[in-house]
C-alpha cells in the first residue's frame, strides 16, 4: 500500500483524530486512546490520500460500488469511489434498521466494496454488508482506515484495514488508569461559546 500503517497513524496524530491518555468512550468503556476519524477527514486533501490508499488494494477486482453506512463512512467512502471510478452510495438507519434511502438501489450481481472509517466490534459494517446482500448486491470486501479490533471483527466479508490499532477498550471497573486515580476525559463535544 501506498500508506504505511505508521504514516497513516501519523496523519491521524498530526490532526488530533488520535489522542493518548485516559478517555471515556461513548460506549461508556475506558480507553488510553481516543480517536476522532472526522479530524483528519476534515481535510479533503488527507482524504483523499487515504481514499486512493485503500483504493489500491481494489484496484484489479472491478469493484462497481463503493458503499458506506451514514454518517461515519461518507467521507471515506465516497473518495475511495473517486480513486476506482466507482459510484458512492450510502445506507442508514431506518427504524434501526440499515437500509438504502433516496433512490439508491443495486442491481443483482453488483460487485461492491463496503468503506468504514474505523472498524471496533465490525457492527455497522456487518449490518452494512447484510443489508446490500438483502438486495442482490454481490459484497466483494469490507475495507476501513484504522481497525480498532485488533483484527478480531468478523464482518462476514473479507476485510482490509490501513492501520490497526491494539488499544483496549476496558470496563471503567477494571480499568487500571482509574486505579491509578486519573482523572478520565470525556472528548468530542463542544458547546459553542
Ligand atoms: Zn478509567
């Protein structure tokens, strides 16, 4: 790949899309990391690189369809679309359930590629995947930019990721930076001022 993992985690860094310390995720799980893909997506230029880097991986399977859950994957997918010349769709939740909204539709056979930003328990991705299947689409692979899995998720398709990061999530119960009596942070929302 074009990236290295470490020149992917270092954009992430550089944009403050990965934070090192004590953090309270919104799964109310406590982590030493917290990472934001919005902050280095917010930049079209990083991107696009990392759209054209998961790209590559693609680039001989004649993928047709690029494919993302809303809202997480939009950015990421829609440019690894670009880089293959593929169309962008979107699924989302309707009633909890993933599906397609506004006109979208595949046709039987299809070969899609299913993007995520960051992959963490493969759910969105593995409802993503399920729902395009429901609708004759053939899901050639899942790809994302980092994988918070530590390559365990199971998506029910092949999947490729850019970087893995292998930072537990723990229980605030059992997790030791509390022991330690650090404060934790919850990141991520800002009031205006
Ligand atoms: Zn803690």
């Amino acid at each position: 790949m074009s990236l290295r993992p470490e020149e992917v985690i270092q954009k992430f860094r550089e944009t403050g899309a990965l934070l090192e310390g004590h953090f309270v995720l919104s799964s109310g799980l406590h982590s030493g990391v917290y990472l934001q893909c919005a902050l280095v997506l917010q930049h079209p230029r990083e991107a696009e690189a990392l759209g054209r880097a998961i790209a590559e991986t693609f680039q001989t399977e004649n993928i047709q369809t690029a494919a993302s859950p809303a809202i997480g994957g939009l950015i990421i997918g829609h440019e690894v679309a670009r880089a293959l010349g593929a169309r962008f769709i979107w699924t989302e939740r309707e009633n909890g359930t993933m599906v397609l909204r506004r006109g979208f539709s595949v046709s039987t056979g299809e070969r899609v590629l299913v993007v995520e930003d960051v992959v963490t328990t493969g759910g969105s991705t593995r409802e993503t995947i399920a729902a395009l299947q429901n609708y004759g689409a053939n899901v050639i692979a899942a790809a994302s930019i980092i994988d918070r899995s530590s390559g365990k998720a199971d998506v029910g398709a092949p999947r490729i990721a850019l970087a893995t990061l292998d930072v537990p999530s723990v229980d605030p119960a059992v997790c030791e930076a509390c022991k330690r009596g650090e404060p934790a942070i919850k990141p991520g929302s800002r009031k205006p001022n």
